[in-house]
C-alpha cells in the first residue's frame, strides 16, 4: 500500500475516513502523463536560476573562478568557504554547463527547475486544531500538562519516565530547519534560543529579529516539529520530549513551501557556527525526491548538502532526519519517482535509491527515521528498508488502523501551532523529532559526547523491536510492505524504538 504522495514536507496526509482527526491536508503533486517523460528544459535567458558552484573547501572560489562565474552571467550571493559551496544567481540557461568546464570547479547544479521565484503550489496546509472545548476536556495525571493526556507518543517511548529524572539541559539547543518557528507560543517561548535562530530561505542568513518565524500563510510544519522536541513543562499546554533544553528555529522554506539546496546548505552551516547540539530535517530537499548522482546538476546539489551536514557534524551536531512518507523501501533495487521535479513538471522516473539519494535522509552520518503508530507498528505510510532506517519513533497512523488507549483519542501526533494553539498531525515529520529530543536528552546526560557518541548511544539504548511479518496495516488481506533484518535490527525499525528513559539513566 502506497500512502498518498505530499511534494516535499514530511507531513503527511491521511485519507479522509480513516482517521478520525485529520492530518495535514497537502495536496498531491499531478502526476505527468509519460511514463518515459523528456527532463524539463530549464528558465530561458530572462530568467533567473539559483546554481550551487562547489570548489575546493577551506577556500573561497579563485580569481578565476569568480572571472568564470561572471562571465557565464553569474552573480555570487554568498560564499561558504569552509566548505567550498558559492551560491549563484544566473539567467544564463547555460550557466552550470560553462562554470563546469573551469579550472577549480568540481561541480556545478541548478537547484530548481522553476525561475526564481519559484511558482505557486497548490499545497494546503490544515492540522486539525484543537477547539476550546477539546482543550478544556483533556485529562491529564497529576503533574502532568493538560494536554499531555492526549499524548500517546509519549509513553511510547518512555519519555514521561524520564521526565521523572530529568527534562534536559537549557546547555543543549536543538535546532528546527524547517519552515521556521513562531517563538511566541506560550509552549515554545520559554525554552526558545534566538541566537540560533535565522531566516536562510535565500541561501545567505538574515537575522533581522523575527524572521525564523512563518508567516500567516505558510506551513505550521516547524512550530509543530519545535513543540514535539521541547515544549515547556510548564503548565499549559503539551509536553516535549525534551521539555528542558533549547530550540531554535532556522527557517529553510520559501513562502511557496520549497526547500531548495541553498537553503538547507545555509542552515546546516548557521547550526555548525552557533553551538547547535542537534538538527531536525523533517523535509527533503526540492526539486527531486532523489538526486541522482549521474546528473551533473543534481551531482552537485548531493555533494552541496553532504558538506554542508559533514561540516554540522564536525562542529558537534547531530543531524536527525525524517525518512519520508511514500511507503518507500529505501533498499530496493529499484523505485519509481513520480513527484520530480516538483517545482515544475514532474514526471515519473525509475532510480536506484543507493545511486540516487534522498538528501539530507540518506546523507551518512545522518540519523534516518521511520515512523511508528500509537500499536508500535511501522505507519503504514512510513519509508523504510534494511541498512537505511537507522531508528524508529512515534510519528502516528490513521486511527482506524492504530488505535490508541484512553485518553487520547487520535492516532496522530499532538504538537504546538502558530497563534498559540495545538493541534494534531502525522507523518515521518512527526517521528523524527523525537529521535531529536532523545538525541537531547542524550547530550544532556553526557554533556562532552561527541556526535559519534551521541548516535551510538541513542542505537544502544533503542528498544529492540523484530519485524511485522506479515505486515498488513489495513486489513484488507494484502501485504502492504515487507520487513528484512533481524530482531535487533532492521528495515522497519532499525535499531529499535528510540528510548527516552535509558537517555537519561545510562
């Protein structure tokens, strides 16, 4: 069963009818018509393209490479030369294919098919949002928050047990790279790290005060992913998983919910440079759900972000990413792509996801995650495959096929959204973050860890969990995916369920 295709966010949507409380409601991309569908021509010479130029790192691009670059009709936005990634501006539709032939350029990528800006979607964004009354009708255990009954995510992973010993350390910050934070939420505020917060939507940082926030009109993605992690023990609200450290949020998405290559780059380079613990990336990087390394254009977009997260890592973050909704093994030999590019024209595309990678998912060093339901079994639109998924977490299920005990009441994952509000959403989106808060947690009780130490404790301390066989989410007699691997490791839940208790025990 395949789960239904959202463009680029790990949110997911959930079918009408099978849950009783809806998810984010994202539209599908329209597929092409062809099956064998011609690449897309790109912008003509009166319009812009965004390019990544990669050069030797530890260097800013040569003399002559900034000749070149001009010369094709380049403008340089910004450089990162610790990692030798230039972000360039061009109309010249032969741009890459001219900077490629220079001296000192080791590739070169258009990081979207669409003319800057990018065109409109037709994606739209509506959690289900909590009422008032809903609100006031949660129960909640003495000590706990009011809404934290309702939070069946939490149990799941023990993270209300580890509350008991210790919420986090305001020392460890997580950042959000996503579509950014609104830090007014009385759930978010208390626990908010401004320092660590920017705006890199155009590939070089602003950090004009308020501008990580999401505007009224776009995705409240990344105030729900910030709550999951670490919204306050204070009384109002939920709980996060990590309710006492820090989030930041670093805003990587374009007001039309694109996140392109020299965003996500921007945004692994802010963390590295300000001292973040651990990244989210609940996303995939637009336009091509896979980047096939045998393309010069998305060559160049792979070996930009894998810098770009090396260099994170380097600089004592770990990087934790969502492993997508489309019911994906990641290990085949083979899997049909029909949502790229997603900016354009997407058509479909047979690719090997070991040649052709999901970035930053299937970056190394990157903490992969799949998505479990309120029963522990992999959501049924969960991404997963044996060597890829490196742990699993809650990240909800349409409540007809996982129900969860009383008293909550929906299968999806309850987090915070803009305008001081909560709601419910689901998705890989949602499991991530909380391998996020875990990793905190993590840091937190082993404050000098290294990010390699970090990441072998969280796989350590997971819950073993053998594979659903045979796995048959719906119901409906057929096999809706198949688990390699062992009990202590495999392709639905890698090393297990990510456990919070053991964070701050061990």
């Amino acid at each position: 069963m395949t789960a239904h295709h959202p463009r680029h966010r790990r949110a997911l949507v959930i079918p009408a009818g099978l849950a009783v409380a809806a998810s984010l409601a994202v539209l599908p991309a329209v597929p092409a018509g062809a099956a064998e569908a011609a690449p897309p021509a790109l912008a003509d010479a009166s319009s812009s393209l965004s390019y990544v130029v990669n050069v030797s790192p530890g260097h800013g691009p040569s003399a002559q490479v900034k000749k070149a670059i001009a010369k094709a009709g380049g403008t340089i936005v910004t450089s990162y030369d610790r990692i030798g990634v230039v972000v360039v501006h061009s109309a010249n539709p032969d741009f890459a294919k001219s900077v490629r032939k220079v001296r000192g350029v080791q590739s070169a990528g258009a990081t979207r098919t669409a003319p800057l800006p990018s065109a409109a979607t037709t994606d739209v964004g509506t959690p289900k949002v909590l009422s008032g009354r809903e609100v006031a009708a949660a129960e909640a255990a003495e000590g706990q928050d009011p809404l934290e009954g309702l939070q069946w995510d939490l149990p799941a992973i023990k993270a209300d047990q580890a509350h008991k010993k210790s919420l986090g350390s305001k020392k460890v910050t997580v950042a959000v790279i996503d579509t950014g934070v609104d830090d007014t939420h009385p759930d978010i505020a208390p626990n908010f790290d401004r320092d660590a917060s920017v705006n890199c939507v155009s590939g070089k940082p602003d950090t004009t005060d308020g501008a990580w926030r999401p505007s009224a009109a776009e995705s409240p993605h990344g105030t729900h992913v910030a709550g999951e992690i670490a919204a306050a023990k204070n009384g109002v609200g939920m709980t996060g998983v990590a309710p006492g450290v820090k989030v930041s949020g670093i805003k990587v998405s374009n007001p039309d919910g694109f996140f392109y290559t020299e965003a996500v780059v921007c945004g692994f380079m802010w963390a590295a440079e300000h001292s973040v613990d651990v990244t989210n990336n609940s996303y995939y990087t637009d336009p091509w759900y896979f980047n096939c390394k045998n393309d010069p254009d998305q060559k160049a977009l792979v070996e930009a972000v894998t810098r770009a997260s090396r260099y994170a890592e380097k600089k004592g973050a770990v990087n934790v990413a969502a492993a997508g909704n489309e019911n994906y093994d990641l290990s085949a030999d083979e899997i049909t792509d029909p949502s790229s590019p997603n900016d354009t024209t997407p058509g479909d595309r047979v690719v090997d996801p070991s040649e052709c990678l999901d970035i930053p998912t299937q970056l190394p060093g990157v903490v992969t995650v799949a998505s479990t339901g309120a029963k522990g079994l992999k959501s049924s639109f969960s991404n997963h495959g044996l060597g890829v998924i490196d742990i699993a977490a809650p990240g909800g299920d349409s409540t007809a096929y996982q129900t969860p005990a009383p008293p909550a009441t929906s299968g999806l994952i309850l987090g915070t959204l803009p305008g001081g509000k909560w709601g419910y959403m689901a998705g890989t989106s949602m499991a991530s973050p909380h391998v996020a808060g875990v990793a905190a947690l993590i840091k937190s009780t082993h404050p000098y860890a290294s990010p390699a130490l970090v990441k072998a404790l969280l796989y350590a301390q997971a819950d073993a969990k053998p594979c659903t066989k045979p796995y048959d989410i719906d119901g409906d007699g057929k096999v809706d995916a198949v688990c390699e691997g062992s009990k202590n490791r495999n392709g639905f839940y890698g090393w297990g369920m990510a456990d919070a208790l053991d964070a701050v025990s061990r």
